[in-house]
C-alpha cells in the first residue's frame, strides 16, 4: 500500500515522538537513517551489529546535513 501511494521507505522508530511533539504544538522536521532494508516478499534479520555499524557510517553525513538544515532555519 505505502509503495503505491508513492512511499520509498517506511520507518516508525520516531512516529511516537512526532506524535507527542505535534501535541504541544511543536513543529516537526523528521530526518532518518535508514539501517536495514527488508522488502515484503524478502524479509531477513538485522543483527545488531549491522545496524549499529550502517548507523557509525552515516554519522558525519547527517550531522552535516543536520547542521545545513539548521543554518537555513
């Protein structure tokens, strides 16, 4: 369904925190780092290790992409 409505990726490890963010009236800008990919008809584990290591991989983009958002916010 969510590739259909145009969805390249879905993650809900923040939708609580969007959620109770938006209760208080916060404004949201939700940025992700996806760490594992699993498609409907190919699902595998995602051992730790992995992910903690995709995640390390990531850390000096997003911070500097963060840090870009900010400046411009």
């Amino acid at each position: 369904m969510y590739r259909q409505l145009g969805a390249d990726a879905v993650g809900m490890s923040t939708v609580l925190e969007v959620i109770a963010a938006r209760h208080m009236g916060l404004r949201v800008l939700g940025i992700s780092c996806l760490t594992n990919k699993n498609l409907p008809d190919c699902m595998r584990e995602a051992p730790l290790e992995e992910v903690i290591r995709v995640a390390g991989e990531a850390g000096d983009r997003l911070t500097r992409l963060v840090a870009a958002v900010v400046e411009r916010v």
